[in-house]
C-alpha cells in the first residue's frame, strides 16, 4: 500500500464523487493498486502548468532497471491521458498531480 500525497487545497476542492472517481479512473489504467490511497497533504505543492515532473527514463543511463521504469513512465502515460480525457479545472491538476504521485512510487519500487 502506498500514500501517494497530492496537494491538500486542490484535493479537498474537489468532491467525494471527483476523488473516487479519479482514484477508480488511475486504478483502471494500472497507476494505482487497490490497496492505495491518494491523500491530501499540506507540504505537497499545487500542481499546474509551471509544474516539472522528474525526468522519463533514460535508457543510455539505466540499462539494469529500465525495463520496470519505462512500464511505470507508459503507465503514468496512460494515466496522464485518463485524466485529460476525464477531467477538468482543478480536477484535472489533482489527477495529474496523482498520476504523477503513482509514477514515482512505482520507479522507487524499479
């Protein structure tokens, strides 16, 4: 199980309708585990049009594990389209910033 942290402000904007939602919508693409859960955290910063996400996966650099971090990059992928396709306004920042959350815990586990 793993908390992946968004934002407090734009998480607790949206209602509980949005929040299943976006969590069934990752869970449907493989971003998520059933067993996970998004939560809201004040130290996370608000995601939006400035925001960088790390870098994909470098295969010139990271031949050992860049099998299992190319699959959590086309799964976050798939994600980050989910939630283009489903959602809007600051539904659409949580989600990706969700997205984004899964993306990274999925490369810390590579």
């Amino acid at each position: 199980m793993a908390d992946l942290k968004v934002n407090e402000a734009q998480w607790t904007a949206l209602t509980k309708k949005q929040q299943d939602e976006i969590f069934q919508g990752l869970l449907s693409t493989g971003a998520l585990k059933a067993e996970d859960r998004i939560v809201a955290d004040p130290q996370s910063a608000e995601f939006g049009e400035g925001t960088v996400m790390e870098p994909m996966w470098n295969p010139i650099n990271d031949l050992v594990k860049g099998p299992c971090k190319a699959l959590c990059d086309a799964t976050a992928a798939a994600a980050g389209a989910w939630c283009a396709a489903n959602t809007g306004g600051v539904a659409l920042a949580a989600c990706m910033a969700a997205a984004d959350a899964a993306r990274r815990e999925c490369r810390k586990r590579c």
